[in-house]
C-alpha cells in the first residue's frame, strides 16, 4: 500500500471531524453569545468570543485537508487566517476586559444565566475529545494546522472551565464579582493564543516548536 493510500482513512476521518467541530462552534458560539447579551456576562462573553475564532480556526484546517491547489496555497491561506485571528482574538480580550472592570465598578450587573451554564458544561464534556481526537490524527497524518487547532480546542475547554466556575458562583452563590473575575482569568488565555496566532506558531509552545516544524 502506498504512503498517501494509508493516509486516505486518516484524511476522511480528519474532514469528518472537523465539519462536525465546525456543527459544534457554531451552536457553541450562537448560544454563548446570546446568553453572554442576555445575562451581560463578561465570562459569557470570552468564552463565546473564542468560540467564534475557533469555528474560523476549523473551517481554515477543514479548507485545508480539502485544498485542490496545492499545499503551497494552503498555507498562505493559513497563515493570513492566524494573522486575522490573531487580530481578532486582541480585541476580543480588550473588550473582554473593559466589560469585566465596568462590571466590577457596578457600571454594568450581571444576571445568572442558566442556559450559559448549561452550554458550558456541555463544552467542558466535549472539547477534551475534540482536542484529543485532533492530536491523535495530528501525529498521524503529521499536520501542524490540524495540531494547532487541537491545542485551540483545549483552550476552549480550559476556558468554558474557568466560565463555569464563575457562573455557577454568580448563579447559586450569589457572588456578583465571580463573573468579571473568571473573565478576568480568562483574558491571559486569549492574549496568548492571539500571540501564538499572530507569529502563526503551529503548537502555540516552545516545547512543542521541533516537532511542529515536522508537521505538514
């Protein structure tokens, strides 16, 4: 059997799975969002934010594995993708950040938001696999974008953790200020993808850099 025949499964099962993590960012995102403008939830807000950039992430990594011009083409595509992400994901942690401290002035309130909850536990059950799904076939199919966006979905998950300490805090402890603080938390995981997007690092570590470079 030949190398690009005993890529082929690995290849179908890649575009499987992210067409179905793009399914699962855009419900994510949709629902976040609207419950983030319901609840004015500044944790709502960053969780819902990144999982806008990680649907774009998906779609450029799907796009990808689907390229008819050539691996030269993708990769510029890529690359102006992160840049925009990157980009994206700056102003998203500013504007994360300036809700979160009018929050904390008592300029703003929030309210509790059981559907945020909700989205969020369903989140933190499903982006561990996602990610490992993703870093499984990474290493198989020795692709850098495809690893990339695995270390974004474990970020997500990292941070629908963070949102749903927070929420849950807001909602059944009746702590106003766990809200903007877990929003807080949340806004050095943003700054840092947005740094690893923007300079286009494919593992968004050093410890990882070598072995990136290997990667497709």
């Amino acid at each position: 059997m030949t190398p690009s025949a005993e890529l082929q499964d690995p290849v179908r099962r890649i575009r499987l799975l992210q067409k179905l993590t793009i399914a699962w960012m855009i419900a994510e995102a949709i629902l976040s969002l609207w419950a983030a403008f319901r609840a004015k939830s500044p944790a709502l807000l960053a969780f819902g934010g990144d999982s806008a950039i990680e649907l774009l992430s998906a779609a450029v990594v799907l796009w990808r594995f689907q390229d008819r011009n050539g691996k030269q083409s993708g990769e510029v595509a890529e690359r102006r993708a992160a840049r925009i992400a990157g980009i994206l994901l700056l102003a998203l942690a500013i504007y994360v950040v300036a809700v979160a401290c009018a929050t904390l002035f008592g300029l703003t309130a929030t309210s509790p938001s059981y559907l945020g909850i909700g989205v969020l536990i369903a989140a933190t059950a499903v982006m561990p696999w996602l990610a490992w799904q993703k870093r499984r076939l990474a290493t198989i199919t020795g692709s850098a974008a495809l690893r990339a966006d695995a270390a974004e979905s474990m970020l997500c998950a990292y941070l629908s953790l963070v949102a749903l300490l927070g929420l849950s805090a807001r909602a059944w402890l009746q702590v106003s200020w766990a809200d903007p603080i877990a929003a807080l938390a949340a806004t050095p995981f943003l700054l840092w993808e947005a740094r690893h997007a923007w300079r286009g690092d494919a593992c968004g570590c050093s410890a990882y850099e070598t072995h990136c470079k290997m990667g497709g």
